[in-house]
C-alpha cells in the first residue's frame, strides 16, 4: 500500500486502525528511546502501552491507521465553578506522578499508584480511574470534567437512607437541600460569629426556629420525632461545612491559630538555602532587674534587648542590651554590632576573646526579617535596603512562629539568666498581684547584665542542637552540629555571595538623614551651628548672606559634635563638619538634650526680657513722683518771670559755682552727723532678733506664677529629653 501521509506523529492525536474498532490517543512520545505510549479510549479499564515509534509511524504513512479528529466526545469550554473545583481536585490527586515515566510502565505503575494513594489518603482504584479520564479525554484540565448529568438518585435528596432507629419507632428524617441550607446559613451567622455559642446551642436554635409550630393556644411546640434532623445528622453535614481551621478561627482568632494550632510542616531552616540569606531580629524586655551604675541600691527597671540570629545555623551573630525602647535607634546598635569589632567588644566588657568565636563577624545578610514594629516599618529602615543592599522582610501580625530561631533564643537566653543571676522575674509573674517584689533582689547593673548575655551567647553558639539534621559525611566526620560548626562548613556555599562589611561603613549607612540650612552662621540643625572647611572653600556662608539654603546631611541622634555631608560634586564622599565655637557649650550632648538645653535658654531670655520690663516699670514709678514735682516747683518759679531761662543761661558758671558750694557743705554736715551719731548710739543684742525684709505688693501672687511657671518649663524640658 502506497503512503498517503507524511505529518508527525503529535501529542494528543487520536489514532484509528483500518477496521475503526480500536482508538489509541498519543498520550506520551519519546523520540531519543524510539518508544510510543498509547491508550485505547473505548476499553473502560484500558491501561497505556508502548509501541516503537518508528513502526507506528510507518503504518500511519502507509495507511494502516490513521488520523482521526476526535473521540466524538465534546468538551465544554466553559466549566461551571462547581466543575472547575472538581477538576483541580482530580489534577492535584495525579499532578505529583503526572509525569514520571513509571505511570506509563507495566511493571512500576501500580507501585506509584498506591504510594500516591496513601500520600493522600485515597483508594488505588480512585487515582487509576482518574489517570484513565486524564489519558482518555485529552489530557488536559477540562478532560478531567466530572459526568455530573449521571449522578444522583430519583427517589430523593437521601433516598430513605438510614439505620433504623434502636430505642424509639420513629420515620427516619431525610435531609433535603432546603434542610442544608438552613444549617449552613446558621453555622455561619451563629456559631462562627460567636465565640461563646456551642454546636449545641447553634442546633438547638435551628429547631427553635425552622422545626416548631404554634399550637392552639400559642404555644411553641417542636415538631416529633422524625420531622426534623437528628442531632446527628446536623453534626454530620456541620462537618462538611466547617472545618477544623474555621472553628479554631472563629473561635479563638486568626492570631491564636497562627500562633498555636496552625500546622508545622517542615522548619523554615529547611527553606533557606545557606547561611547568611536571612537573618532574624526582634527585641523583647530583659526579665532581669538591674540597678544603677553609680548606686547598687537605685533599682532602675529592666533592659531592653535585641536579638540577631541566622536562620540557617542558629548562630547569634549580634545584639543590644541597653535602656532604650524597642524603636529603631536601639535596632541600629544591634545591626552595627553585626559589624563591631568583636575583640574590642569583649575587652571592653572583660570576656576572653577567642576569634572562633565568632564566624560570622561583619557579616551582613542578605535579608533580615523582623515583625511589624515600628522601627522595621518606617522609612529608616529603607536605609538598609538603599546604601547596603540588605533588603527588609516584615511578617504578618502574630505571625512570631515565622521567625521561630531569634524567638527560641530569647528562652534559651532568659533560662540561663533564671538559673544564675538575682533579680530574674519569671514572666508569668509580672502580672501576678500581690506577687513576689524580685526588684528587691536586684544587684547587678547594665555592664553585668551585657557581660552575662555576651558569655550566654557565646555558651550558645558553641552548643550542639539536639534537632538539626546533619549531613552524612559530617556525622562520620564527628563534626557535632553547633551553630558555629554549621556556619563554617555551610559558608563555603555562599563564599562568593556574602562580603564583610566595615562598621564605619554600617554605621554611616545607618545614619538618618535631614535637611539642614546654610546660614551665615554656620549649617543650623536646631540650636547646633557647623562649620567645615569644604563649606568655607565652597563660599556656602558667603552666599547664605542673600538668601538660605538646604543641604541634605547625616546624623548621630546620640552625638550633636560632628554631622556628616555628602559631597554633591563626588556622591561616593562625603565631608565631616564639627561645632563652631559659639556653639561649644553642646559639645557631647545628644540631639535632644541640646534641643533642650536651648529650649531653657530660651525660656531663660523671655523670662529675663520680662524681668527687664518690670524693672523699668519700677523705675519709671519711681522717678515719676520726683519728676512731677520738679516740674511743679520749676512751674512755680517761672511763675510772673519774663523769660527766666535765658537769663538763667547766662548765669550758668556763677549758678554751678553756687550749687557746687552748697553740695560740700551738706556733704561735710552729713558725715559729721553720721560720725556723732555712731559715737552715741547704743549697743543692742540683735543674735536672737529676725530680720525682716521689705516686702513688695503681691509678692505671694508673684512667686506663686513663678512657680507654676517654673513647672511647666520642667515638664517641656523632661518630656524633650525623652523625646516626646
């Protein structure tokens, strides 16, 4: 027979031998092996063979079978909803093993079928007959399309099904969908919405509701037995409305689900390729009580402290302890202390310094992952994200279990405080009223405190963990699975990703930025003027003497000496300007105690311009009387006189001459008097006298307002330095 066709064989073709009594779809083609697979999509429990390719493909050029366009079966495009939901069921049953090349073999195809089937807790025969709609109808999601035309029953919703009732002769109640809907509309309206009604109680209201009558009298009566749904009926169709999820949900918050029942499959460990991708941080309150530096009996609260784990091997790769709150000046120390020189830090706080230690040191991840707080969600932390390409991961509310290493870290932290120190609060007691007062067994201050967790750190990170899964070679090896040993033999993966990072570098990077005016007084940041000598070289102050003008600097909020520039003709450098001379007196203070400190000078000079006015008021009714009556005498004098001043000027020597005399005279009188006066006075005994002073109208009035006054400039001040 002369060939008739030279097309390809395809994927999905539908195949018909010379007698038309079988149909073969091409459901796989493997060209390299010579092999065809191919179902027959007329035999109802048809399985996929393989045939050379070759030689089907030399009978379809020859005309032994050949091509047809379908199987005479239509497949709707447009499925309904319900259909489209049954369809992903079915593909994600099969999806897994969809395309292994065992599905298709005699001898390794019903292995994968009931290892699938028990993956997912179904029948054999239900995964093979949805391999044969899947094979049969194309191989495609709207092949697996359910027959739902067939399905159902004529005698009814439950068609009398039903165990006979044991104790009570009753009719047995079939549900219907008008029955299901009404406990679907209740479950959601009764018992989901409220998290004190019971199942019970939701039945109950159902057939308080839709199962009664009023009798004759008005009465509510229920219906009998057998005209409403059992008890068990209802709890049966509830539970396939609700699921365990739902309830938990509903009942006691997404937060508490998320927190305590949601399901732990796998550990996020296992979902981070290598160390150094993420790092988690969080702060939480110290439950230690510490004291004062300078005072082992002024108890002076708890700390606040960060954290910084890497997610890969639980090593604790930087923190803060410190009286800060949780904000994201505090998380700033933390991030630089990634990048802090480890050895100065443990001399500075007398801990031997071993650099083994210490692995990760300067290390900054690729990403961190904080919660939701504050400090990770405002625009400082983009800092990160724009000058060290370290980007910021926020988690879902409640969602602690999403960094469970830094979370773990803290309860290993605060156990070993529990067991050494004095002063440790359990946290289920620091609630409790009328509870222990372990303030009062405070005795170590904050250098203590950040010397034990340093060394509790240390203890941590040259521990095993019980539950990390090591690798064969290594368990051979004896390597024991410590935070540090699982850093160093996993950074030899990421050696050529990660980098160390200066801490000058991190810290300049961390620094926030603001605008600051050009004056000719300097750069003004609040009360603070700078000078640098690029500025001067530049003539900044010259033209700031026609119009000011903004630059964008960077600051340490803790140290108002020195703020840094960036160099808008070269961006990869940056300039340092310091305090001109008039502003000395802030040198070594914070941002807000300068703030502060200017905001009571400032009180200070209106206080003072205010003390200024009353003084001249004082002066002013002083002299008015002595004015008034100079004016009158000189009125009185002139009184009947033609011109008196002119002649009086030209007498103004011999007048002065006249007056200077007088003046000598009075004055020797009045020291002659005075010298008399001493000699004859008596002598009294004033040691048990009070002196008393003269006393101004009002004066009580005036140091009240002074006080009030001088109250509230105390609270402005202190609320500044908090930083409100």
């Amino acid at each position: 027979m002369e060939e008739i066709e030279m097309q390809p064989i395809l994927l999905n073709d539908v195949l018909e031998t010379d007698n038309a009594d079988v149909l073969f779809r091409v459901i796989r083609i493997d060209v390299r092996k010579n092999k065809i697979w191919l179902f027959n999509v007329l035999d109802e429990k048809g399985l996929p063979k393989a045939f050379s390719y070759s030689e089907v493909e030399g009978s379809l050029h020859k005309g032994y079978i050949k091509r047809k366009s379908g199987t005479g079966k239509f497949l709707a495009l447009k499925l309904s909803k319900t259909e489209q939901a049954y369809c992903k069921l079915i593909f994600s049953r099969i999806e897994p093993i969809l395309n292994d090349e065992a599905i298709l073999e005699r001898e390794t195809r019903e292995k994968l079928i009931k290892q699938r089937a028990a993956e997912i807790g179904c029948s054999p025969q239900t995964i093979r007959s949805d391999f044969r709609k899947w094979w049969k109808n194309g191989q495609t999601l709207n092949a697996l399309k359910p027959d739902f035309s067939k399905r159902g029953s004529v005698a009814g919703d439950t068609a009398g099904r039903g165990r006979p009732p044991k104790y009570l002769q009753r009719v047995i109640f079939q549900m219907s969908e008008k029955d299901r809907d009404i406990i679907a509309r209740h479950i959601k309206s009764n018992y989901l919405k409220d998290r004190v009604t019971k199942l019970s109680d939701c039945y109950q209201t159902i057939l308080n509701e839709h199962y009664s009558y009023f009798d004759n009298e008005g009465q509510r009566i229920l219906k009998p037995l057998g005209e409403y749904p059992s008890e068990q009926q209802f709890r049966y169709y509830a539970s396939k409305l609700l699921s365990k999820q739902a309830i938990i949900r509903s009942k006691k918050g997404s937060k508490e689900y998320e927190l305590n029942f949601a399901e732990k499959l796998g550990s996020f460990r296992d979902s981070t390729y290598a160390v150094g991708e993420v790092y988690e941080i969080d702060a939480t309150i110290a439950d230690l009580w510490i004291v004062s530096l300078l005072n082992r009996l002024a108890i002076i609260g708890k700390a606040t402290l960060y954290l910084i784990v890497d997610r890969k091997s639980t090593l604790i790769v930087g923190f803060y302890v410190g009286f800060e709150n949780p904000s994201w000046p505090a998380a700033q120390f933390a991030i630089m202390s990634v990048s802090e020189s480890k050895e100065k830090l443990c001399r500075r706080y007398g801990v031997d310094y071993d650099p083994t230690d210490w692995p990760a040191d300067g290390i900054q991840p690729q990403n961190y992952h904080a919660d939701r707080g504050s400090e990770f969600t405002g625009h400082n932390s983009t800092q990160l994200a724009e000058n060290l390409n370290i980007e910021i991961t926020n988690l879902s509310p409640g969602r602690a279990r999403h960094k469970p290493f830094v979370e773990c870290s803290f309860k290993l932290l605060h156990a070993t405080l529990a067991n050494e120190v004095k002063g440790y609060q359990p946290p289920a007691e620091a609630q409790k009223r009328q509870g222990k007062d372990y303030s009062e067994d405070a005795i170590h201050n904050l250098d203590e405190l950040t010397r034990i967790i340093l060394l509790g750190i240390i203890k941590h990170n040259r521990t095993p963990l019980n539950d990390y899964i090591w690798e064969g070679e290594h368990i051979l090896n004896g390597i024991q699975p410590t935070p540090i040993n699982i850093w160093n033999t996993s950074i030899r993966e990421r050696a050529g990703i990660l980098a160390r990072i200066p801490s000058e570098q991190v810290r300049f990077a961390l620094l926030p930025r603001m605008n600051a005016t050009v004056t000719p007084r300097g750069i003004r940041i609040g009360a603070c003027f700078y000078s640098c000598k690029e500025a001067i070289e530049r003539e900044w102050f010259i033209a700031a003497r026609r119009n000011f003008f903004e630059i964008e600097v960077r600051y340490d909020r803790n140290l108002v000496n020195d703020i840094y520039i960036e160099d808008d003709r070269n961006p990869s450098n940056f300039f340092e300007a310091t305090l001109t001379d008039a502003c000395e007196q802030y040198r070594g203070l914070s941002f807000a105690e300068a703030e502060a400190l200017s905001f009571t000078r400032e009180s200070l000079r209106l206080e003072g311009m205010h003390i200024k006015r009353q003084n001249n008021l004082d002066f002013h009714e002083a002299i008015s009387p002595i004015v008034k009556k100079a004016q009158a005498e000189a009125k009185a004098a002139a009184r009947g006189k033609t011109k008196p001043r002119t002649t009086s000027k030209k007498n103004v020597v011999k007048n002065r001459n006249d007056e200077k005399r007088r003046e000598r005279q009075q004055k020797a009188r009045d020291f002659s008097d005075e010298s008399s006066h001493r000699q004859s006075a008596e002598v009294y005994d004033i040691s048990n006298k009070k002196l008393t002073q003269p006393s101004e109208p009002n004066a009580k009035q005036k140091t009240s307002a002074l006080s009030e006054n001088e109250k509230a400039r105390r609270k402005k001040l202190q609320d500044m330095l908090d930083g409100k």
